[in-house]
C-alpha cells in the first residue's frame, strides 16, 4: 500500500513512473481517493491537485478507482463520479453522524494560540481535527503546535 497526495501525485513523474510499472505488472489493485469531495468544485479552493485526479482512471483505465468522502451532496457525488471518470460504479452511503466522533465549535478568543494548545492538551493522546481557511494556515498551526 502506497498512501501519497494529490500534489505528490500531480507533480511527480517518477512516482507515476513507478505505478505504471506496477500496472503493467497487473499488480495495481485499486486506487483510493481519500476527501474524493475536494474533487468537486467547491473543494478545489483548498486543494487544486484534486482537481486533475481524473487522469488516474485514464492512465490506469484497468485498475478500480474507490472515491471516499463523508460530506458528498447530490452535486457533489455527480461532479465527483464525472470529474473521476468512474460513471459506470456503485455508491454507498450512511448517515453523516458517527458516534464514534465529538464535534466541538470554540469561540475563538484573543489568544487563539494558546486556546488551542489548552484544547490540544485536554485531549492528548487522543486524535483530532483543527480546520483552517488555508494551506499557508495550516502549516503555521501545524508548526505552532509542534513547538
């Protein structure tokens, strides 16, 4: 199992080099498309390389392509299934609520920094999402919490 990023797949020639040999081979199995929303339009603002997957079911046209996403509209699982080139697939779905998951919204207070940490720390050794409006940002917090 080989687990990479829209990016790293976008931009690499030697990576896709590489998988074409496994093809080839037929040892490709199956490629996933983890956040498949970010597909869609509205997804691409945060995540451009997503846009440009669709090459994969071309370039691999063999090999089955699983898109996942837990926030997929009707619009967004037509553009998904369009943009990817998987028309011809099947599609579940189940409820949006997991129980195995908290959602927590915080008021975001002067010292936001210092208000994460402290969320951070009550729940360590625990995993958890922090959502930001941009790449740029998520890379500050990224670098502030590992300080």
């Amino acid at each position: 199992m080989l687990l990479t990023t829209p990016e790293k797949m976008t931009a690499s020639h030697r990576l896709i080099g590489a998988i074409e040999q496994v093809y080839h081979r037929n040892l490709l199995k199956r490629l996933v498309i983890d956040e498949a929303h970010c597909v869609s339009t509205w997804g691409r603002d945060f995540r451009e390389d997503y846009a440009n997957l669709g090459f994969l079911k071309k370039k691999f046209p063999r090999t089955p392509v699983l898109a996942l996403t837990a926030t997929a509209t009707e619009q967004v699982k037509i553009d998904v299934i369009s943009k990817l080139g998987i028309e011809q697939c099947y599609f579940f779905q189940s409820s949006f609520n997991r129980s195995n998951l908290f959602y927590s919204v915080k008021e975001k207070r002067k010292r936001m920094k210092e208000q994460l940490v402290e969320i951070c720390r009550k729940y360590s050794g625990k995993s958890g999402i922090v959502y930001c409006t941009s790449k740029k940002d998520c890379e500050k917090v990224s670098e502030m919490l590992n300080k």
